[in-house]
C-alpha cells in the first residue's frame, strides 16, 4: 500500500530533520491532505489503524479514514467533500494496468497489428471482488491500411481506393458494454532506456465516455512515426538487449469514485 511504503518512509525520514514537533505536525497534516481515502478498499483502510502513524495522529488522520470507511459500507458521500478526493489517479499498480511488449520490432510486417486483451475493476468500491470491464487493445506500430473496397449504394457499387495512415495507433475497445455509460481516465506510459537503465520516457492521458455509440477509442500518432520507424538510425522508444523491443503500460481507472 502506498501509505507505507512511500509516504510513511518519507515522513519518518524527514522526522529525523525536524526538530520541532509543530512544524513537523504541520507537515504531516501537509501530505495526509493528499492521501485519497476514499480510494483504498476496507481491506487497505482496516490495515492503516494498525498502522503507527495513524496512533500517532489520530486527529488528523482517523477522519479521513472513518469518511471512507462510512462510504465503502454505505456508499454515501460526505456533504462538501472536495471533488479532488474522489478523483482516481492513474494508478500503476497491476490490476490498473498492463504491460506489454512487442519484440524483434524490425520483423513486424507493415501495417500489422498486434492484440491484448485484459481486465479493469469496474469500480473503486469493492474493487477486488467486484465486476470487472474486458478491453481489447490493438496495436498498429508501423501505420494503418484501409485496402481497396466496393460500397454499395442506390446507384450501383462504388470504388473506394486503398488508403495509408503513417500513424502510430492505439485502439482501445470495450467489450459487452450492453446500455452502460462507462467514463474513464486511459494513461499510456511510453518507455525508452538509457545506460542500461528503463525509464518512462512519454505519457499520454485521454479521457473518455464509452457508450453504444462510442465503443471504440483510438489514438493516433502515440509515438512519431518516423521517429519509431527510421531505417537509418536506432529510435529512441526501442529498448532491450538488442534495441528491438517496444514497450508501453496502459492503465485504466474510473473518472470518479462514483463511476
């Protein structure tokens, strides 16, 4: 969890810095101003009683946590609740998220595309047990081809010519919407490396209501074309041993608390 693992080592760190309690309190109060209690299951929230911080400064803290607790269990929200408290971030943790790599980039055909499926918790509330969304990904690195057809219209058939995108594309689809609304916040974190070491080196936020009439998104030019695809030099966005692997992370979280 979050809280124990980053911010509680920071604040302990900085404990040993500051030498009075009130500035210290102050910070305290500073960063658990940030901490989204309403996002952490009853499971998470039961954990951090336990926690000694929490014994620590029960004032600041316990409030918090006992709004979240009320809404797990009833799933009723607090009067003048600020809208940043119920605002999912993009969270990287895995059953937000998922990885994906392409390797031997080079031996990709043209205009290829390659699928991913995976699953997202529906909800924040009960979001360990509860429904989940499926979303297929496809893939298209190296452009899109729509290849010559025939429309048929009340006069007869009509022509219509092969056409070529030189774009990087995204789509993301979900399946079995049925009549749903469903609003989400997509993240695609981009990575390239240096000496050896990986690192995000792009990040692409898009917002998005999938419904009937909108079930598929798609994002052009994730990366520059010409920058993924150059013959006469090593892009930037291929890593690995070999520089030939391309890999993203795509996360998908809830607009809202109450999506």
């Amino acid at each position: 969890m979050c809280w124990r693992s980053c911010a509680a080592e920071w604040l302990q760190a900085q404990e040993e810095k500051v030498e009075d309690n009130q500035e210290f309190r102050h910070l305290v109060c500073e960063v658990m101003s940030h901490v989204r209690f309403f996002m952490m299951s009853a499971k998470h929230l039961a954990a951090l009683l336990l926690h000694p911080f929490t014994s620590r400064f029960k004032e600041i803290i316990t409030e918090g946590m006992r709004l979240a607790m009320n809404f797990q269990s009833q799933r009723s929200l607090p009067q003048n609740c600020p809208p940043s408290a119920l605002i999912p971030r993009l969270y990287t943790a895995e059953v937000w998220s998922v990885h994906w790599t392409l390797e031997n980039f080079p031996l990709l055909p043209a205009y290829g595309v390659s699928t991913l499926m995976f699953s997202t918790p529906a909800s924040l509330v009960d979001m360990e047990a509860g429904p989940t969304y499926d979303w297929v990904l496809e893939l298209y690195p190296k452009g899109v081809c729509f290849k010559r057809f025939y429309l048929l219209i009340v006069q007869g058939t009509l022509e219509m010519p092969e056409h070529v995108y030189k774009t990087v594309r995204l789509s993301l689809t979900l399946k079995d919407i049925a009549d749903k609304i469903v609003r989400v916040n997509v993240g695609i974190l981009i990575f390239s490396s240096q000496d050896g070491h990986e690192y995000i080196h792009k990040v692409i936020k898009k917002p998005f209501v999938f419904s009937n009439d909108s079930r598929m998104l798609n994002i052009d030019d994730l990366i520059p074309y010409d920058e993924l695809n150059h013959r006469t030099f090593t892009s930037p966005y291929l890593i690995g041993p070999a520089g030939d692997s391309l890999k993203i992370q795509i996360i998908i979280t809830p607009s809202s608390i109450t999506s």
